[in-house]
C-alpha cells in the first residue's frame, strides 16, 4: 500500500532516498578511509541524517557495509555487462569488459577498494567476498568460448582470481604501471586463459 504524500513524495521514496544516502556515505567512507573509519557515527554525519534514520535502514553498521559492498558489485557487474553486449569477436570482447572494468575503478577507485581491499580487512566482507567471486566468475565463464562447462569453470575462477590480485596491487599502488599496460597484461590474461579450456 502507498504511503503517505508529502511534498511530492511517499514515506516509501522519502526513506529510500535516506537508505540511499547512507550507502553513498559509506561507500564514501569504506572506499576512501577504510575499514576503520565506518561507524554508524561516522556514516551518520556523512550522510547529514541523525542515527534514527541509520537504524530505520540498517540494523547495525555490518549490514551497511554489506549492503555498500552490494551496491559497488552490482555496478561493476553492469558495466562488464554493458561493455560486451553485441560484442561477438573474443579479443574485442576482452578488451571492451577490460577496459571498462578499469575505467570504472580509475574514474571512482572508492569502488574499486571496496570491492577489491575492502573485503580483506573488514570481518562484515570476509564472506560477503567469496559469495560475490562466483558471479563475477560465472559472468567471466559465460565469455569463454572453449571447453566444457567444468573447464570454463576451473578456467574463470583461476581468472577471476588473478585479475582481481592485479587491481588489488594496482589499487594500493604496488603495481606501478600506465593504463595502458595494465588493460593490455588483463586482455593477454583473459585470452591466455580462454586457451587453456580447450
């Protein structure tokens, strides 16, 4: 049932846009600042709400990072979907899914942190972590075009696993390389391991 109109707006749309503001908030923070600068204080004055409109989203601050960790996910997972869709050719589609992977965590590195350092220090996304490799090893899989469905399998999580080791060096500044050469190594690593499922 609708709730009521204020200004424009339902009860609903008013505590979605709150919910909204607390994960820009904590994505803010997570993403810039670290597992040790997110508490419900913290994100509280991020985001400009006081702590009751904190828990009428969120039942404590390991559901927040839970749910900006999500968010961060679903947004890289739409730009590698974007990036090859009506691509056919397998080295253009490397590139395309490379490139805007890379091009999302460069133009916002908060996303990339969350969901790549993130999940290494902050006990809320130590599991979190693992359940969302599966999909991004599954969506990986589906641009494989050989071997069966165990080879592509075995084959994504290992790429999976590598990639993310590069943008993790990459993001804390190990690696110390152009764009460019890093979107060139990540292609070779993915046409390399779609060799490897035939």
């Amino acid at each position: 049932m609708p709730g009521r109109t204020w200004a424009g707006t339902t009860l609903e749309d008013r505590r979605a846009q709150r919910r909204a503001q607390l994960i820009g908030a904590g994505l803010e923070l997570l993403g810039a600042d670290g597992s040790a600068a997110v508490s419900v204080r913290a994100v509280c004055r991020r985001a400009k709400l006081t702590e009751r409109y904190f828990y009428e989203s969120f039942s404590d601050r390991e559901e927040l990072v839970a749910a900006v960790y999500e968010h961060a996910g679903e947004r890289a997972r739409q730009v590698l979907v974007d990036a090859v869709l009506d691509v056919a050719e397998p080295r253009r589609r490397a590139e395309h899914a490379v490139t805007a992977f890379v091009e999302l965590v460069l133009e916002d590195r908060r996303l990339g942190r969350v969901l790549l350092l993130a999940p290494l220090t902050d006990p809320a996304l130590t599991h979190r972590g693992r359940h969302l490799l599966p999909a991004f090893a599954a969506l990986v899989g589906e641009q494989l075009s050989r071997g069966d469905e165990t080879s592509r399998q075995l084959v994504s999580i290992g790429l999976v696993g590598a990639l993310s080791n590069v943008f993790i060096a990459y993001l804390d500044g190990t690696l110390r390389v152009s764009r460019e050469r890093l979107v060139e190594h990540c292609v070779r690593l993915v046409l390399g391991a779609d060799a490897l499922g035939s």
